[in-house]
C-alpha cells in the first residue's frame, strides 16, 4: 500500500503523536511546581467552557433557549449532582420551556 492517503495518514499520525509523547519523555521523573499543576488541572474545564460558551448563543433561533440551558445546568451542577443528572435536568427543563 504505497498510496498518498496512506503516507498522508501515517504523517498525520506521527505528527499528532509527537505532542503528546513529548511532555512525558522530557519530565518522566520529575516534579513539577504546584502552579503548573494546578494551572494543567484546569486546561480540562477551561477548553470545555470555551466550547461550550459560543453555543449557548447559537443553539436555536431563539436566544434565550440557549440561556436558560446553561442556567438550568449550572444550577443542577453546582448542587454537586452526577453528570448524566444534569444533562438530564437540563433536557427536562428544556423540553418544558419549549412548551412556551
């Protein structure tokens, strides 16, 4: 198989592995600060929020189903509840502000 979306492929691969392979080879061993601990800790919620954030205004043609969306959910999720109830409040409360 010598074919150019083969290569294109493996290219892509070796391309998209060398940044993730990296940061472990170079500090294997070693401590790092608390700062960047605590600042890699919130890379997770910070790129979801910036996923997120833009679609809460983009979701329908009416602005506030996107609002009182996010509201519902963060009001369910800062009660401290599992993801899937939240996703599921949020859904409910949804299927119920639809109605109006």
């Amino acid at each position: 198989m010598t074919s150019p979306i083969f290569w294109m492929i493996v290219g892509m691969g070796i391309v998209t592995y060398i940044p993730r392979m990296l940061p472990f080879v170079l500090i294997r061993g070693k401590e790092l600060p608390p700062f960047i601990q605590g600042v890699l800790k919130n890379v997770p919620y910070a790129t979801l929020g910036a996923l997120i954030f833009p679609a809460i205004f983009f979701i329908q043609e009416e602005l506030w189903f996107g609002v009182v969306g996010a509201i519902s959910a963060f009001a369910i999720a800062f009660i401290g509840v599992n993801v899937i109830v939240v996703v599921i409040g949020t859904v409910a409360v949804l299927s119920i502000f639809s109605l109006f």
